[in-house]
C-alpha cells in the first residue's frame, strides 16, 4: 500500500499497521480468528473509502 504520492509519515505509519497486525497474528492463540478478524477490519476500511472488496475475495 505504500506509494511515492504518500509522505514519509504516512508511509511510515502503514508499515507500522502492517507490523502490528502481523505480530497479532503471530501472537494470537487461535490464528484463523485473529486472521478474520484481521480481513474483516481492513474490508471494512477499504469500503469506507468507496473501494469494492468483493472482486479482492479468494
């Protein structure tokens, strides 16, 4: 999701996002809820922002 339109700042505090999520599974006791749960709140920020998810969908 990083891109040369975006500041240093906001680059830098997606890649943080991106870290913390990824701890959060790694740490998570049951991994697929995390990971759901990971899927369901990134889907619900991308839709806020007018982005279709339904074609993303595997």
């Amino acid at each position: 999701m990083v891109n040369e339109n975006m500041t240093e700042k906001e680059q830098i505090a997606i890649l943080i996002d991106q870290y913390t999520d990824l701890q959060r599974i790694k740490a998570a006791a049951d991994k697929d809820k995390e990971i759901a749960y990971q899927i369901k709140a990134t889907k619900a920020k991308l839709e806020a922002m007018g982005i279709v998810t339904e074609d993303l969908d595997i």
